[in-house]
C-alpha cells in the first residue's frame, strides 16, 4: 500500500501532461511487472482514427514525447488493431492474446467528457486478477480525472481554443528543442528539395486577427461578436490539419502552431482558412474576414521575436487592403518590412 501511495503522490504532483502520462506508466509497470506500457492519444486524421504513442514503459527504460509538437515513434491506425477498434468504440477493457500467443495485451480505455481521449496497453505474461485489474482501473481514473482538470485550465472558455497561458508553456520547450540546421534555410520560398521534400522543415507561427471586429461589436452587441468569435474558432478546428496546434490569445486575436512544413505547404494550410472564412456566412452579421501574419520557428529565436515577426507580417495585411495572409520571410525579403533581431544577444558593435 506504502508503494501505491508513493505513486500516487508522484502522479498529482504534476501540472505537466507528460509528466502525468510518464508517471503513470512507470507506477503501472513497477507495480504490476508487465513487460511493457504504453500511452497512446486518440487522433483523427480525416475519416481515419489513429492512435499515436506518448509513453513507453519496459525493460528497455521509459520513452515519451515532451512537447504536443514532436513526432512520435510509433503510429497506429485503429483498424489494423481490432484489439483497440473495440476497446474504443465500447469504451471497455479488452484482454487479447498477443500475437505470439504467449503474453496477453490489456488495452483500457482513458475516457472523459464524452469522448475517448486515450488508450493504455499493457503486455503481460501472466494473466491479471482481479485486485490488479482493480488497481489498474483506479489509475486510469486518476490519470484521466487530471487530464480533465488539465483540459479544463488550458482552454479558453469561450471558444475552446487553448488559451494564452498554454500557449506561453509550450513554445518555450519548442524553441529549446529546436536544433541549428538547414531549417532556416527551408523558411525561405524555393527551399524545396528537388524531390518535392523539405530539409528540416520549421514549425511556423501564425497570428491571426479578425477584421473590423469592433464595428462588429457596435453595429450587433457583443453577444453576436462572441458567436463570430466561437464561429471562427471552429472554421479553424476544420481548416487546419490534426498535429497544428490552435490558441486564442485574447479579444478578436488568434495564434496557430503549425507542424513542421514547407514554406508552401504553411500558406497554403493557411490561405485555406482564410478562404473558408471569407466565404462563410455569419449569422446576422454576414462576412466577415481575417488577416494572417505567419513567421518560422528557428533554433536561437525567442518567443517574442517571434511573435513580433507575425505580427509585423499581420499589421502589413492589414494595412495593405486586410482579408489577406503575409509570411514575415518573403516580406523581410522583398524589403517591405524591418527585419527583427530574433535572440537576446548584444548585437556586435
């Protein structure tokens, strides 16, 4: 009991997400002695469920993701594992056996607020009990009781979106785990490889703002600006792909992560947005549309460089005819805007 204890005190310590998934497969693999543990995320991509490794526990040491940013090293779609298409369509434990008959997979769901957010597997070679299975299940249940509370705090709530202070959290470690290479030469059009792939593509942040919103606000009340706002919010839950990462910062003001792409590819994910709100009829107010100012992520950038280097590229749509979308880098380039100094050391003298 002394042993669970300290397990649970480890787990509920933590405010970090990947801290609570590693914390959780370490207290099940040292308890219950299986030979692996994995924590997995439930994502869609299209019509297809994916399911993409987060932790790894065995005798081969612990292995996790500490950023919603990188890749990870295993993906799974759900239809290759009829284990798993069950465990989430029913949202129940199923134990298989292994595919060399000699261990048996558990795989439990991890379910909150009406949805199947994860799944932890576990490969044993021994048939649990009942107090194991017990055990098991009362982790889950903490484990997902704190990714709800974690949800609930690193979200707006108005639109769902995650909000400014995760936003804050996050790309601090993405800026630390980038690595000087070829990337800020991939942040440039023509960057290219000539077999259509991109050398060390950057994650690209975009800042995107509604336009003429205070006329919206006065001309209907700030009951439809917030519908416009919580509207908008969904258009770019469709428009952008499954690993981009969405967040409202504030007022009419919206920043997205984008995984890491080519130049083209970004303004291409982003002038699809653009497009789709721009064609969206709003309810009693009608059109309304955005301006895009994006920028790369490279290594040695700080988080306000970067940052401003959207906004720059934002504030120049806007002030250039708005409903359009700018990359800070072809901007720089074509000499239309002041290039920023993006670290914090002394310029030489």
């Amino acid at each position: 009991m002394i042993h669970v204890l300290k397990h649970v005190e480890s787990i509920t310590k933590h405010r970090d997400r990947t801290l609570l998934e590693v914390g959780v497969a370490t207290a099940l693999h040292e308890l219950l002695k299986p030979l692996t543990v994995n924590v997995y995320t439930v994502q869609q991509a299209g019509t297809r469920t994916q399911l993409h490794r987060l932790t790894h526990a065995g005798a081969d040491g612990v292995r996790y993701f500490d950023t919603d940013f990188e890749r990870t090293d295993e993906v799974i779609s759900v239809d290759r594992r009829a284990d798993f298409q069950t465990c989430i369509a029913e949202e129940r434990l199923v134990a298989s056996p292994a595919p060399d008959s000699a261990h048996t997979t558990y795989c439990l769901p991890v379910a909150y607020d009406g949805k199947v957010a994860g799944l932890i597997e576990m490969v044993t070679d021994a048939t649990l009990d009942d107090a194991q299975i017990d055990l098991t299940q009362s982790f889950i249940t903490l484990y997902r009781n704190y990714l709800s509370l974690l949800d609930y705090s690193e979200r707006d709530s108005l639109t769902g979106l995650l909000n400014r202070r995760t936003f804050d959290e996050n790309l601090g470690k993405i800026l630390a785990s980038l690595r000087a290479s070829a990337a800020d030469h991939a942040a440039l059009p023509g960057a290219e490889r000539r077999d259509g792939a991109t050398a060390d593509a950057p994650h690209w942040l975009a800042v995107i703002d509604a336009d003429h919103f205070k006329r919206i606000n006065d001309k209907h009340g700030h009951l439809y600006g917030d519908e416009v706002l919580i509207l908008l919010a969904n258009l770019m839950r469709e428009s952008f792909r499954n690993d981009d990462k969405l967040f409202r910062f504030g007022g009419e003001e919206f920043v997205a992560v984008l995984k890491p792409a080519s130049f083209d590819d970004a303004h291409r994910v982003l002038e699809r947005f653009r497009q789709s709100v721009e064609h969206y009829h709003f309810p009693q107010v009608g059109q309304v549309t955005i301006s895009i100012g994006y920028a790369p992520l490279r290594a040695g950038d700080t988080a306000s460089a970067v940052l401003g280097a959207a906004d720059d590229a934002m504030y120049y749509a806007k002030a250039h005819g708005r409903n359009q979308v700018r990359a800070y880098p072809t901007l720089v380039a074509q000499g239309a805007i002041a290039p920023r100094r993006f670290t914090d050391e002394p310029s030489a003298l």
